[in-house]
C-alpha cells in the first residue's frame, strides 16, 4: 500500500510551515495538515500558504477549527459556518490542499448526554445538512477544492456517527467535492467491524486521519492498525495518512514512532 503521513501544523516544531515541514520531513512525514480557523483567519492566510507552497511544503489538507457548524440548530450560526467553510475552500487551491476536513456538529449536541432528545428531528437535521453540503460542494467545485465529511463518535455529533451515515449522506449530495474521511479514533468506538466498514465504504474514502484508541498517536493504544492498513488496502486507498490526535511526549519522539509503525 503506498500512502503519505502527514501531521497537523500544531504539532509540528518551528515558527513558519517552512521550518514545520523540514522537522516533518525530518521525522518520517510527508506533509502538514492545516488548521481551519474561521472568522476569516484561514482565508487571511492566503499569501503565507502561496509562499510556503511555492517554496515547496506540502500541505494536502485542512481540518476547520471554527466556533459553530454547519450542524448548529440556530440558523445565524449555521449559515455562519457555512460561509467559513466557502472562504476555506477558496483559499486551499493556494495551498496545493485538495480539501477540508469538516464534521456535522463537533459537541452541538449529543444523543447520549442529557438531555438526549435534540431540538429537531433526524429528518430535518439531514435535510439541513444535505443542503449545507450541496452548497459547499457547488463552491468546491467552481473552485477546485472538497469537503471531506468527517462522522464523529456518538459523544461529540448526534447524526453522523459511521462510515455508512457519511457515505449515505454524500451520495445523496451528489458532489463530486463532497466525499468521506474514515478518523480511526471515533471508528474505535463506532464501528463493530472496522475493516469491513471501510471495505463497505470503499472508494467514497477520499482522506483518512489517525488517532489511537486513546485519541493519542498511534501506537499508544489497543487500536488494530494492521486491519486498518490492510482495508485501506484492499479499498486501493493511495492518499493521506494525517495525524489528529494528541502527543504522549515531545514531536520529536513520538513521531519517528508513528512512522516506523505505520511502515514508512
């Protein structure tokens, strides 16, 4: 299987994303995930992404990292989200990115916690999802960038929890820059049968983040990485590998070991 690790820009040592891409390169990775600020931060980094791009870092991706989402049950909050997530998009092809990584709702409301009953109803949360989705995937595609929709463990999203609610969900959008990202950490707790859920789920995989069982870096729990890497196999899965867990000790140590883990 050949696929490239990269590691958010936050736990990376150095100043500017030239000096976080050499201790990255240095340290058995391949590239830097970004962090999507909203508020217009993300989209205000523009000319720094063009340099360090130009200079030659490599940035495949960014995950949103936004005070509401597209999921929020107030409307003024999600159509917020839903404008930092076009100014996003516009803003990755300077990046070299091919897309975002973005959930529902990250801790809007969960069906476990009281009070458990949500506001509105599944068929109306979908309903408004879809359409936040054919939105942003209409943008993506006059721009050249996606959206990869992110299901999170029951805890923290209170619609899309499985490799099968995002796959459902995107095929029903009907972008073609609209697709799934598989994060091991909430498949941990989601999925009964991790590598048949990614077979099942095949090519709509377009980018795979890493997080142990723990939500540390891989190797630090019981998580199954070999099932993982031999489904994303199967799947013919070629892309990113990107780090978005916590660190057990400095970048310095714990990356190489991730690397040598993963094969590299």
């Amino acid at each position: 299987m050949s696929f490239r690790l990269a590691a958010q820009e936050s736990m990376l040592d150095g100043e500017t994303l030239e000096e976080k891409f050499a201790f990255a390169q240095a340290h058995g990775f391949d590239g830097i995930e970004l962090s999507g600020a909203g508020g217009g931060v993300f989209a205000g980094r523009r000319d720094e992404l063009a340099r360090a791009r130009a200079a030659g870092v490599v940035m495949p991706s960014a995950v949103v990292a936004m005070p509401h989402f597209v999921g929020d049950f107030d409307e003024a909050d999600r159509r917020a989200a839903i404008e930092d997530v076009k100014a996003m998009l516009g803003v990755l092809p300077e990046a070299g990115a091919a897309g975002i990584v973005m959930p529902n709702g990250f801790a809007v409301f969960s069906k476990r916690l009281p009070p458990f009953d949500p506001p509105r109803s599944d068929e109306r949360s979908r309903a408004e999802l879809v359409d936040a989705l054919r939105e942003l995937g209409r943008h993506g595609e006059e721009v050249g960038a996606k959206v990869f929709l992110e299901p999170l463990n029951r805890y923290e999203d209170y619609l899309v929890n499985t490799l099968a609610d995002a796959v459902s969900i995107v095929d029903e959008v009907g972008s073609s820059a609209v697709s799934v990202i598989a994060d091991t950490f909430h498949m941990s707790i989601e999925e009964a049968d991790i590598g048949a859920a990614i077979r099942a789920a095949g090519g709509h995989i377009e980018h795979v983040q890493l997080g142990d069982s723990d939500r540390l870096e891989p190797g630090h729990g019981h998580y199954d990485w070999p099932e993982t890497l031999e489904a994303l196999a199967a799947i013919g899965y070629d892309g990113w590998l990107a780090m978005e867990c916590r660190l057990s000790g400095p970048p310095a140590q714990v990356l190489p070991r991730v690397a040598e883990l993963l094969g590299r």
